[in-house]
C-alpha cells in the first residue's frame, strides 16, 4: 500500500503469467499467502475426511437396529402363525359343532 496525503491507498494486484498464477504488489510475491490458505484447506480437508471415516466406522447403534428387526421379523413370524393356527382350530370347532348337532 502507498500513503498519499495521510491516506492508505490500496495498490492493485498484477498477475505474472511467466510466474505461474502468481500474484504480486509492487514486487512483493503474495504466493505464501496462498500456500498458507492451500495449506489450511487441506487441514480442513483431512479433518473431514477423518471425520466422515470415523461415521462410516461407527457402529454403536448397529447392534439395536439389528434386535429391531430381529423383534419385527419374530412379530411377523407370530401373527402369521396365530392366523394359521385360529384357522385350524376354526375348522375343529366347526367339525365338532356339526358332528354334535348331527348327534341331537
């Protein structure tokens, strides 16, 4: 930055092609910056990354869901057995009842 007057007046920023996308003011090469940002987000990257793999590896809850569904699975075992069941014993009853009547 130049001062003019008492002011701070900002310099525009010149891109270099010969430098590879580097950017500078007045000389100054603003390129360690940027290695200082790349450099954060690949902290931030690596967190996420660890983070995201640490979920993926989390099975605390796995071990209910898989009683949930055992207990489901059982549930639907029982109805269709107590249906197929209380058809049968129907079926008895009714052969008794008739075979009773048929006796008066």
């Amino acid at each position: 930055m130049r001062e003019s007057h008492g002011e701070r007046v900002a310099q525009p920023l010149r891109f270099h092609p010969c430098r590879r996308g580097r950017v500078t003011t007045r000389g100054r090469d603003l390129h360690t910056t940027s290695r200082v940002a790349d450099a954060r987000l690949e902290e931030v990257m690596n967190l996420m990354v660890t983070r995201l793999r640490a979920f993926a590896r989390n099975t605390e809850g796995q071990d209910l869901i898989e009683y949930a569904l055992l207990v489901a699975l059982i549930a639907v075992i029982c109805v269709g057995a107590v249906t197929f069941a209380g058809q049968q014993v129907l079926a008895i009853f009714t052969s008794i009842g008739n075979s009773l009547a048929a006796a008066l």
